[in-house]
C-alpha cells in the first residue's frame, strides 16, 4: 500500500499563497494632487504709558525730579517697547496766579527718549522705564506766573 505525504502539498499552496499576497503587498498606484489651507496673523491694541514718579514743588533753581513709570499691556501677549519718549505737554496755571506767562519753555525734560528695548508682558503696572528728569528753568526773571502751576507730560512710545 502506497501512503502518500499531504506535507508537500501544502507547503506548495502556502508557497504560492505567500508569493501572491507578497505581490499585492507591494503593488500601489502613484498619484498627485493639490490643496489649500488658511492662516491669519493677529494684531494688537495700544499700550498706555502710566508715569509713576511723584513731581512736586518745582522751583527755579530747584534740582531736578525723575520721570519714570510702567505700562498697561491689554494685549493678550507681550509686545516690544523700544523707547517712551516724555515731553511738556500742557502748563496750567494756578486759579489766582499773577499775570505773566508760564509755559512749557519753563521746564526743561532730560534724557529723553528713555530706552525700554524690553518685551512688555501682558497686563496692568508691567514692564518699567526711567531715566529722564523734569527741571523748572531759571530765567533769572521773575516767575511768579508759575507758582502752584499743573503740568501735564505727553508719553509716546515706540
């Protein structure tokens, strides 16, 4: 009686099962394509410069006073301030002062542009400049017309 082996058989079909789901494993089509997408950028709210140095009793001859304060960043992120530059904006004179002239050629401002070059972060009282002075001039005159006078600086930045 003969006996025959089905070992061979199989290994034939696995053979040919493995070599066609080889081929198919490697086989892809190539193809191209396009598209698009979207992007915005966002921008930013103006900063308000807040002058916290007290100024009081300006005089002629007097010593200068310091100029120096933060910001309020509304901004949900930081922003850059390069410099913040201060000037005499408006003199008022007091109710009742004498007659004369009192302006701003009576105070002179120093060391202004004051350089920040610092990213300011978000939020109120952040970030800090200073170095500039206020000083009421002598003009060897009488100025009595600016006693008791209100100054108002202008802060820009940039």
């Amino acid at each position: 009686m003969r006996t025959t082996s089905k070992k061979p058989l199989a290994i034939v079909l696995a053979t040919i099962l493995l070599v066609g789901v080889g081929g198919a494993a490697v086989a892809y089509w190539t193809n191209t394509g396009t598209g698009t997408g979207n992007g915005a950028t966002g921008t930013n709210q103006a900063i308000t410069i807040n002058q916290t140095s007290a100024v009081a009793d300006l005089k002629p001859g007097g010593a200068p006073q310091a100029l120096s304060g933060n910001f309020n960043n509304p901004n949900t992120g930081s922003v850059y301030v390069n410099q913040v530059t201060v000037a005499v904006g408006t003199v008022t004179k007091a109710v009742g002062a004498p007659v004369g002239t009192c302006d701003a050629t009576d105070y002179t401002i120093a060391g202004s542009p004051m350089t920040v070059a610092a990213q300011v972060p978000a939020g109120n009282g952040v970030g800090a400049f200073s170095g500039a002075t206020v000083v009421f001039n002598n003009k060897a005159t009488n100025q009595d017309a600016c006693k008791n006078a209100t100054l108002t600086f202008t802060y820009t930045s940039n």
